[in-house]
C-alpha cells in the first residue's frame, strides 16, 4: 500500500522578497536555494529556503507580491507552520536570538506535546519551534555556512496546523485517502501522521466556525506533502478523483512533478516527487544565488528579468 512519506513543502506569501530573505537566511539561518518565479505568473519572485540541497520535508517557499493585503485571519486556512530543532537548549538559544533581533515571540511553552517556541515573521506568518530529540530524515543535512550554530539550526518542517470548519471531512481525507494514522487528541485538536511516531510528516487539526481566512500577506498558500516519483504521483492523482475531487493532473515543475487539489473544506494541498531536486540545474556551491528559470521559460529571461528587483539590491 502506498502512503505519504512525510511533508514536502509549504508555500506563503510575502510583501518584500528582501526583507523575506533576510529573515530567513539571516535571523532563521535556513539555506536560500533557489531563486525563481511563480510558473504561472513569471512577474513573481518565488523563493525557497531549506537545509544544505533544500531537501524535502525542509522547504519553505514564498512568493513575493509586493501589493498584497493583509491577512484577515479566520477559518479553513492553514494557520501555523512547526520547525524541527532538536534540544531544549536551543529554544533557549533561539528565545535569545529573537530578542536580540527584535524578532515577535512568545515564551518556551507546549505544542503538539512537544517543547516549543512560538514566533512571527515580518509578514506575520506564524511559526513554532518544536523540539524533536527522536530520529529525522537521514536526507536532511544541516547547512555549515549558516550564522546559526549547527548543534541549533532548523532541521525541518514539524507539525503543520490546519483550522477548519468541519474537522471529520479533513480527518477522512488525511486517513481514507492519503492513509494517515489519528495519533492523538491534545486540548481539543487532532494530529494525524502520515508516518507513526513521526512528526515530519504531521498535521494537526483544530475546529473553528466564523468566516474563511483571507489570505494576504503572511498566510499560508498551500502544503505540499511527498510522493517518492511520478509513478507514485499518477496513482495518487487517480486516487484524488475517485475521491470526488477535482485534480489538476500531473504537473511539470522541472524541479519535481506535483498536482494540486482542494479538500471539502477549500484546504489546498500540493502532491510533490522528490525529485529531480534543486541540483538539476546548480551546483552546490551556486545553489539559491542567481535566478532560476526552468527550460520553458528561459527564452523569456530578459523580458521575467526587466519585472523583478534585482537580487544584488536586495
């Protein structure tokens, strides 16, 4: 039986990429690697920050829409992000860090039973750092040219928050269809997990009436959960429609294949391949420091090119 290996990726919204990178790579010490545009809408920066290749199960992503609103928070959106580290020590670290950058965050507290941190970025996304002592993903290798020590950095996506009106339409998705296990009820919310005992494959489900989210600067687009190839991914497209879901079919993102699909409650999920990866057209060493286009859109690079600020500017 095929099931979900764990989280992929999680896509946001950011107003600056500028100030979007220099959180992430100076504050957060993640990897930038990758810097390319929104396939749909190529006027549109779309970042990826994660560990030492951008491994899955590490990536954050953003696209940069520099007139967007403010989010308007509500329900049937993804609302929190977890982020692995792997010591009680190191909320401590992270707890000081923040205060020294001036960085919005709350104190070491409990989440999804784990040790954690609670903290927002400059577009307000919300994040918690969790700590996970248990193994990780042998794939996900700590970045050494990063400004946080490596005994302290983020090693990976950990619990990923949902808040829906209707909970048991979300829970038959995660369990009939994508096979997730219902792991435990913590203070009213659900977490499910793709793989047991796990928590780089989790999802945590919260109820809430009231009005939808609507998203703007520092919501949360999508989550992006793995497949291992395209062979996978076309067994779980068929599975999406027999659902009764409408899919987008199999997509070409040139760096791993995926399909798109919304749940009952307009939740937004994206299958993704693990590869070819982010070394299909880099180098390590160069990897996240020029912009990216994949082949389709390299004959439009001047036009893409003259629509974007400019890394070096940023």
């Amino acid at each position: 039986m095929k099931h979900i290996t764990g989280h992929h990726h999680l896509s946001m919204l950011t107003k600056s990429a500028p100030a979007n990178n220099y959180f992430y790579t100076e504050i957060l010490g993640l990897r930038r690697v990758k810097v390319t545009v929104n396939q749909d809408d190529p006027t549109m920066y779309h970042l990826f920050y994660g560990d030492r290749f951008g491994a899955p199960g590490t990536e954050l992503t953003f696209f940069e829409m520099p007139y967007v609103g403010s989010t308007y928070r509500g329900t049937n959106a993804i609302t929190k992000i977890g982020l692995v580290v792997t010591s009680e020590a190191s909320l401590h670290y992270w707890k000081n860090r923040f205060t020294e950058y001036g960085v919005n965050h709350g104190e070491i507290t409990t989440y999804a039973g784990r040790p954690a941190l609670l903290l927002t970025d400059t577009d307000g996304l919300q994040l918690i750092l969790q700590v996970e002592t248990d193994s990780l993903p042998p794939e996900w290798e700590v970045w050494l040219q990063s400004p946080v020590p490596e005994e302290h950095q983020i090693r990976g996506i950990g619990t990923v928050e949902m808040t829906v009106r209707h909970p048991e339409k979300l829970a038959r998705t995660l369990t009939e269809l994508f096979h997730y296990e219902e792991a435990v009820s913590i203070d009213g919310a659900t977490v499910f997990q793709s793989i047991r005992n796990e928590i780089f494959g989790e999802i945590l489900v919260k109820e809430r009436d009231g009005k939808r989210e609507r998203p703007g600067r520092g919501s949360i687009h999508h989550l992006a959960i793995r497949a291992k190839d395209e062979e996978e991914l076309h067994h779980w497209d068929e599975r999406v429609k027999q659902r009764g879901f409408e899919s987008t079919g199999v997509i070409d993102r040139y760096y791993f294949h995926s399909l798109y699909f919304r749940e009952s409650n307009g939740i937004l999920f994206e299958i993704a391949t693990d590869g070819p990866g982010f070394m299909i057209d880099s180098s390590e060493a160069e990897l996240g420091k020029e912009l990216s286009l994949p082949p389709f859109l390299q004959g439009r690079r001047a036009e893409i090119e003259t629509k974007l600020q400019p890394i070096h500017e940023w």
